[in-house]
C-alpha cells in the first residue's frame, strides 16, 4: 500500500458572534482552539482596525472587531518550532517548509479578505516566508499519485511545459518521457476520457470544463482581471485545487513551469507555489495569489508518494530472482529475454533515489524503472505461463539456497514532512528519537540488504519440505530501542521462492551512540539462526562507512531431518550479557525480553552453589542425605526458585506469561536456551514454577515429595498441596543449552570411526569410583569401550577421523590455578590419563590447526561427558571454557558441571547417561538421572548441564560389535 507524507498545516474557522468575527484554530498536530461560547469569556484576543499591524482593509465589512484564541500563538509557534529542522533544496541550501494556513468555508460565500489572515500571522509573529494562505476546498479521496504527471495545458503553457520536458527528459527514450510527463492541449469545452493530473487555462476558460475533470488534482488559471476574489470554495469539484493568478496567459505559462519544477522537487503545493511566485512574479505578488485546496490536496503531487506506490508495486519483483532460478532449473533452460527485463527493471529500481532536489536522481530515474517495470510484469506473466506448463521440480533438484535478507526502511507514520528520505542501507546511520521498519524476508534479492553474503542460508537447516510451506517465526529484540508492536511473527517459506517480509516498527533512543538489535528465527520453537545489527546514531541520517554492522551470530548448519522424533520445544530461550547496563537480557520466542541485573543472577548463582556445597557436605556413604536434612534443602532451593520463576513471569508481557503458563502445565518436554554470551551461566535446573505454601509455618510444615513413588512417577501437579521436587525445571525437563556463537550443525546421531572403540574413558583421578566408569561400561558395551592408557595421545586419537569415538567421558580434576613450578600450562586444565596429563583450550585449538582438518564433521562428532572433580568455586567460567573448546571443534553434545562435584557422582551419570545413549539423547539420559539421585535424596544431579544438542543418539551402541563401524 503506497504511503502518502502530508505537511503541516493550520485550519482557521471565522464565524460570526454578533457584530464580532471570531477565528476557530486547529492544526495538523491535534491542537485545537475553537471559537465557541461567550464572547465575553477569557483567553480571547480583541484585533479592531486602530491595532498594532492591523489596517482597516484587514478587518471585514460589517465587523467592529476579529477574536483571535490566545492559545493560538502558543500553538502556532509550537508548529513552527516543531518544523525547525531544515529542508535542502535543490542547491543545497538551507530552506524551511511553509505552512499552509488553510481558511474554512463557513459563509458558502466569498471568504473573508485575505488580507485578514495575513494581520493575524504577523500579529503570531510569523514572517511571510513561513506560510501560504490558503483557502480550504472540498476533500475527495483520491487514490495515491503515481507517475506520470498528465498535464493539460492550453497556448503559452503547452509551449513552456513541453520545454520543461524536453529539458529535463533529455536522453530517454519517447517511452520513459511519456512515463515522467505527459502533455496535452486543452481547449474551452473539451472533455478527457481520463482527466490529467494538472490543467491549465485562462479562468473564464476553465468555466466550461470543469464539470469533465472530477479527477484532476490541480487547476492553473490566469485571471488578469482579478475575478477570483468573487469564487466561493465550491466552484471546485471535490478533491480538485486551484491557483489562480493575477496576470496573463504568458505570465501565468512562466509560473507553471516553475511550479511543476518545485512538484517534481517533491515540494507540496504550498512551497511549489511560493516558490513560483518568488521567481516569476516577485515576493510583493504573493497577497494577490488565490490558492484553494484541502489538506489532503496540498500533497496530492507528491513524489515521495510517487516513489513509494512504485516501490510497493515493485517489491515482489526483487524477490523474483529465487523463483527465476528455481524454473531455471527445472526447465532445464530459462527464456532468456524475459528473465533480462526482469533483471533489468531489479537494476532500475535499486538504482531509483529518493533524492528528488535533482531530476537526475529522481524522476529520471524513477521515469525509466517504470518502464522496465511493465517490461517486466509482462516477461513475468510469459515465464508464470511457461512454467506452469512444466512438471514440478521435484525434491532432488538443486536451487538456489535462500539466506535471509533485512532492510531498514523509514516508518510512514513516523515521518518528519520537513525532512527528506535518505536511502538506509549498510553505509548510512540512523536518527535519534526516530521511528523505522526492519524489514525480515528469506529469499528475497533486496537492494540494500544488511545481511553478508557469505551468512549460511536457510534451506540446509530445514527438512525435506513436503508440505506447501514451512511455517517460521522471526523475534527481534533490541538494548536500547523500543520495539513498537508486534516483536515476534510468523513468517511462511514457500517450498519454492522467496517468502513474504514481515515488519517490526523500531524507535531509536534520543541518545546514544549506537543500538543493537537481534533478530532470532526459530522453526519449531529450535533456533535456527541469530543476527546481530548494530546501527550507529547521530543526530541526524549521515552518510557513514558501515554505519550499520550485521553479523551472523549463530546459526545451525544442517537440516532437522528427524521431525518425528525431534519434539517441538516448549521454550525458546536466549540469554545475552550487556556490559554497559550491568544486566542479563533473556529474550524469549514470543518476542517479549527482560533485563535482570548483574546483582540478581549473581546471587541466583550464588544460592545455588551454596545449596550444593551445603548437600555435598550432607551426603553420607551411601551418597544420599537424611531425609529431614534432605526435605529442609528442597525446601529452600524451591523458595529461591521459586522467587526467580515469579520474576521472569511478572516481568513478561501477556504473551509470555501465556507460554511460562503453559511450560508449568507440562510434565515433560525440552527447554531451549541459548547463550550468546558463553561464560554466562544461569541456574536453569533450579527454577520452580509449581505453587509453594504461602506462609512460612505452612511451607515448613509442607510434605516434600520425592517425585517417584514404587517406582512410578507420582500424581502430583502445579496447583497440588505441599511441595513436588518434580517442580523443579531440571527434574521435569530436558534443558538444552546452546552456546550462541558460530554454528551449530544439527544432528541425529553420533557415529563413531570404523577402526576405534565407540566409548573412550580417560581417568585422570585415580580412586574407586572413577575407576569403576570404564569397568561397568565394558561390563554393559564390551569390547565397544576403551579405558585409554596413560602412554597414548588423546589429542591424535580425537583427529583421527578413522578411530575417533561416538562418546568420550573425560574425567579429573580441574584446576584454574597456575602452576608455581612452570611445568605446565597457567591456563584452566582438567587432568586426563593421556600422554598430555592434562586438557586446555589452546590444546583443543592448536590440535585442530595442526592436523589441518577443521572442525569435526557429522557424523562423527562425539558426544562429550567432561566430568571435572573438585572445580574451585569462583573459578565456574573459567571452567566453562573447557565446553566452549570441545563445542566449538565439534563435539555435538557436552554434558559439564558448572559446580562442584565428586568422583561418585562422576561415575553415577556417566554410566546412566551412556548406558541410554542407543535410545535416547544425553538430555533425557541427565534429566532422568536427576530425577533417579532425587527420588534418593540426592540433589546433586542439578549441577550437571548438557549443551548442544540434547537429542543425539550413539545408535552404534545398540548394534553387535562387529557392525558397529
């Protein structure tokens, strides 16, 4: 749909109250001070003939005296002002927009003297170059000015407008001329199957044809015997203007070329039309200038209109060369000659500007897209046939991968009149305090897309598609700016060719140097990919190299082909740490985000870490706590849960709470969260969304189920009595956590080398339970497992793609302490039982450079157990790190701590974890492991967290040996 920009503008209403003429205002902006009620009441200004600025002829004929509103000028300067910000014309200089001042027919009559209004302005003070009197005409809704200008014109006029044409249409085709200005005779009486745009003619002239021209949007007249003074409002049709102009055909020829020179500038009527006055005929000609119109009217030949309903019909055409390719394809050939004029109206329109100040870079560009245009539509409707003619391509054809496009453009309701368009692409920063559409598309050729072209497209990430389209949803979310509206909608993929946009409205800051946004596409509620915008501000849209950055931050990197056993997720999730505002982003799929400061999730981690060590330190030999001791930690852990659960659901909007609502209602599912700031932990598993006593004595008081009762899961739910450790979020789900930097292949199953063990352990603490790991699962798996010697290379074993495992458990202790001998790396290390002794990053990145492979390809990414004992609290992201080393090699699942643990309950989850790897994924495996240690009172399985994907499978595990490859 075109957008039309208005001006601003001032309404005077005169009426009558008794001998008094009092002057209603409004304006454009919503103020308002009507004339109405006593006269003799306050906030009234009395003018009579005898006051300053005001002359006899200036009050009308039978008035002692004109009633202005006070409040008027308040008003009045506050539009002014408000239209402060300077306009360039076309050779660069300054110049401020002239309101119109817009007088209301109320008499049906001839107006009150103009000469009036004028006494009125300079009594606000207002200089003469600041407005245009303009008597207020009959609004029609005429449809969206598109191009051409169609110019009706008789004698004199025919002569100068065709000189005008010529001029500046010079070097384009008979066509494109025709499709910028077309022009016409016009004669006294004569009748036009499609009326023009513009007529000019002598007004007694004009007389005889009016009745034929409901569609003309303005009407030129020379009225050398100053007859206009005579015309009421409705000697024009409905949505037709007028000026009319004291001199002759000759005078009035000049000024029309002028005027329509100031239209094609993109000026509205007011200022085209003071303009023309100052250069024909002289600024002491202005108070003899009639000029009629409606507020609607005095845009109504705008060329940022034309420009914009142009753009709206062209924009499926940019999102043409998708579907060119994939016909390409599948015809085996494409007709060449249509898909050129495809191409060539694409280049036409990127290259069309909205710098309308020349001709060159305005309608002579936008006069030539035209025509390429309708060039195009007919190639486009000769492929549509051809194609359709032509079997379906079917799934095994190869097209073009569709990537996802974003685009910036202006927001039409939050336009400034008295500033122009300035195109926004990658090289152009944003405005403070201004409003603007993020455009998000996949597919889709744009002209000034923001997104690399090196970002990874969409269609590997996706299955096969067997339905008609692939229902996405795109969820934006910024630090500083405020998403207006809708922040997360659906977006469909068609099978074939690009998508439809979707629009999120953003208002930037009144300060700041730069806002960041991202843009999170989800299938599924899986994320699929993260893009990270940051815009720079100024004062005002500059021109600046790369004054908007966007990077691709995450992004899965091939298809969930397993629909049928990859389950919906019941949360999408992110998480990003901004440092300059101390606080933690959450941002969820709905669209809706809450900042949560730096001190709060400190202390959230800090509770949980104190429950654990206080549990570790209960834990008799059995591994397990009394069960008083065991009921009084659930209790507390619950009530700090609990409390973070209430702060993310009050802070949402209704459509989040609508999702925590429906996550509380469910007894099992997969939570997604994704970290953009890696180190960033958060105690996920700890959080209670199930309701809790409200008193203390009552919660004291309260029974503590176990959650698994005979065997069986329990009947306990989110409204039930007393307190269920399956309210816990780790107890009753799956949490996948994703480390939100670089890509993420998605994979089904983990497959080990053909020449290699399928599990390898590696014990770098020595002690029962350690040893027992490798033991046990020999005793489960066979010869499938290996407990790696001392004197081998882990690190040669992990890049040997023929020998490198399904599923490495790695367990010691980890130290972020530097060696005081120097012997060994200052670095965070875990100890292994390799010949390296010990683990670290640079060890994991040096290893990939050296063996010059890259990162591990599918499918044989293994599954990681990182089983650090005895980590020093404080030191957890430094820990961390080990995680991001093996995810970013490309280990496809880690199961790590975060908190301290010990060697037994190393054993206990590496042993339940793979012995359930040939059926389900590391995340059921920990979820229901945890809930197992629970229901024993032993709460430490919540220190455990699986990242990547939590539903790979190491499906060799259940094959015999001998088929294992």
């Amino acid at each position: 749909m075109a957008r039309s920009y208005t001006t601003d503008w001032v309404r005077l209403t005169p009426r009558w109250h008794g001998d008094v003429m009092e002057i209603g205002y409004a304006d454009s902006r919503g103020n308002a001070a009507p004339a109405a009620g006593d006269s003799a009441a306050d906030g009234w200004v009395e003018y009579t003939a005898r006051s300053r600025g005001f002359r006899p002829l200036d009050i009308p004929l039978l008035a002692t005296s004109v009633r202005w509103p006070e409040r008027a000028h308040e008003h009045l300067r506050e539009l002014l002002d408000a239209g402060s910000q300077p306009m360039r014309d076309a050779s660069g200089r300054p110049r401020r927009l002239p309101i119109a001042v817009l007088v209301a027919d109320t008499f049906g009559g001839p107006p009150p003297p103009e000469t009036l209004f004028h006494a009125l302005m300079r009594a606000s003070r207002v200089r003469a170059d600041r407005y245009v009197v303009v008597f207020e005409a009959a609004a029609s809704a005429h449809a969206p000015f598109a191009l051409p200008f169609t110019v009706a014109a008789s004698g004199a006029a025919f002569a100068q407008v065709s000189e005008l044409s010529n001029h500046i249409l010079s070097g384009l085709s008979i066509e494109e001329r025709n499709s910028a200005i077309r022009l016409r005779r016009v004669r006294a009486g004569s009748a036009h199957d499609e009326p023009p745009d513009i007529v000019i003619d002598e007004l007694h002239n004009l007389a005889g044809i009016l009745s034929d021209l409901p569609g003309t949007r303005l009407l030129i007249a020379s009225d050398p015997e100053r007859r206009a003074g005579e015309l009421p409002s409705t000697w024009l049709p409905s949505g037709t203007s007028a000026v009319v102009l004291p001199v002759g055909p000759a005078a009035t020829a000049h000024w029309s070329r002028e005027l329509l020179l100031g239209l094609i500038h993109d000026l509205p009527l007011q200022e085209a039309a003071l303009n023309a006055i100052d250069v024909t005929l002289g600024p002491a000609a202005r108070p003899d200038v009639r000029i009629w119109s409606s507020a609607s009217g005095l845009d109504a030949l705008r060329m940022s209109t034309a420009y914009n309903q142009f753009m709206d019909q062209t924009r499926p055409m940019f999102r043409l060369n998708g579907i060119s390719g994939a016909v390409s394809h599948a015809v085996g050939r494409a007709p060449r000659t249509p898909a050129e004029h495809i191409d060539e109206a694409i280049r036409l329109a990127t290259e069309a500007s909205v710098d309308f100040r020349r001709e060159s870079t305005g309608l002579w560009q936008l006069a030539r897209a035209r025509v390429a245009r309708e060039r195009a539509e007919k190639a486009i409707i000769e492929l549509q046939t051809r194609a359709r003619s032509i079997a379906t391509p079917s799934e095994d054809d190869t097209v073009e991968p569709r990537r996802v496009a974003m685009w910036f453009e202006h927001d039409p309701s939050g336009r400034d009149p008295h500033t122009r368009m300035r195109e926004l692409d990658k090289n152009t920063t944003l405005a403070h305090d201004s409003s603007y559409v993020l455009n998000v598309g996949i597919g889709i050729h744009w002209p000034t897309d923001l997104v690399p072209e090196d970002a990874p497209a969409i269609d590997p990430l996706l299955p096969l598609q067997q339905q008609e389209e692939h229902q996405l949803r795109v969820a934006v979310f910024s630090d500083s700016s405020e998403i207006v509206g809708e922040a997360s909608r659906e977006l469909a993929l068609p099978r074939h060719g690009p998508s439809e946009p979707v629009a999120f409205r953003i208002d930037t800051p009144a300060e700041g140097e730069s806002t960041r946004l991202r843009v999170l596409i989800y299938f599924r509620s899986h994320l699929l990919q993260a893009l990270t915008i940051d815009a720079a501000l100024t004062a005002h849209e500059r021109s600046r190299r790369r004054g908007v950055k966007t990077r691709v931050q995450f992004s899965r990197s091939t298809a969930f082909a397993d629909l049928d056993t990859t389950p919906k997720r019941l949360l999408a999730l992110a998480t990003n740490e901004d440092l300059r505002a101390a606080t933690h982003s959450f941002m969820f799929e709905t669209g809706r985000g809450i900042h949560l400061t730096e001190t709060l999730t400190s202390r959230a981690r800090d509770a949980f870490t104190d429950f654990l060590g206080d549990v570790g330190s209960q834990l008799g030999g059995q591994g397990a706590m009394g069960s008083a001791e065991f009921d009084t930690a659930v209790r507390n852990l619950a009530t700090t849960g609990h409390d973070l659960w209430l702060k993310l659901f009050t802070e949402l909007g209704e459509s989040t709470e609508g999702e925590l609502e429906r996550v509380r209602e469910s007894a099992k599912g997969t939570v997604q969260l994704t970290r953009f700031e890696p180190a960033f932990c958060f105690p996920w598993s700890m959080l209670y969304d199930w309701d809790l006593p409200e008193s203390s004595n009552a919660l004291a008081a309260a029974t503590v189920c176990r959650g698994i009762v005979d065997g069986a899961l329990c009947t306990c739910g989110p409204d039930g009595p007393g307190l269920c450790v399956r309210g816990f979020w780790g107890i009753r789900f799956v949490i996948e956590e994703m480390i939100g930097e670089g890509s993420n292949e998605r994979l089904t199953a983990a497959r080990g080398g053909a020449e290699g063990h399928l599990v390898v352990c590696t014990n770098g603490t020595s002690d029962k339970w350690s040893d027992d790991i490798a033991t046990t699962l020999s005793g489960a798996f066979g010869d499938l497992v290996d407990d790696f010697a001392d004197d081998a290379s882990l690190l040669d074993l992990l890049w040997d793609e023929q020998r490198r495992p399904a599923v490495l458990v790695a367990v010691g202790h980890v130290t972020t302490k530097p060696d005081e001998r120097g012997e060994e790396s200052s670095a965070p290390r875990m100890y292994v039982r390799a010949s390296e002794r010990y683990l670290t990053v640079d060890a994991l990145v040096r290893a990939r450079l050296q063996h010059k492979r890259g990162r591990w390809v599918q499918p044989r990414r293994p599954i990681v157990l990182l089983l650090g004992c005895e980590t020093n609290r404080g030191d957890l992201a430094q820990a961390h790190n080990l995680v991001q080393g093996f995810t970013s090699v490309g280990a496809v699942s880690v199961i790590a701590t975060e908190q301290v643990i010990d060697t037994r309950l190393a054993r206990d989850v590496a042993v339940a974890v793979v012995g359930g790897l040939s059926a389900t994924g590391p995340g059921e495996g920990l979820r229901s492991w945890r809930a197992q240690r629970m229901s024993e009172q032993n709460p430490l399985g919540l220190a455990f967290t699986c990242f990547g994907n939590a539903d790979v499978v190491a499906d060799q595990l259940a094959q015999p040996q001998s088929t294992a490859s």
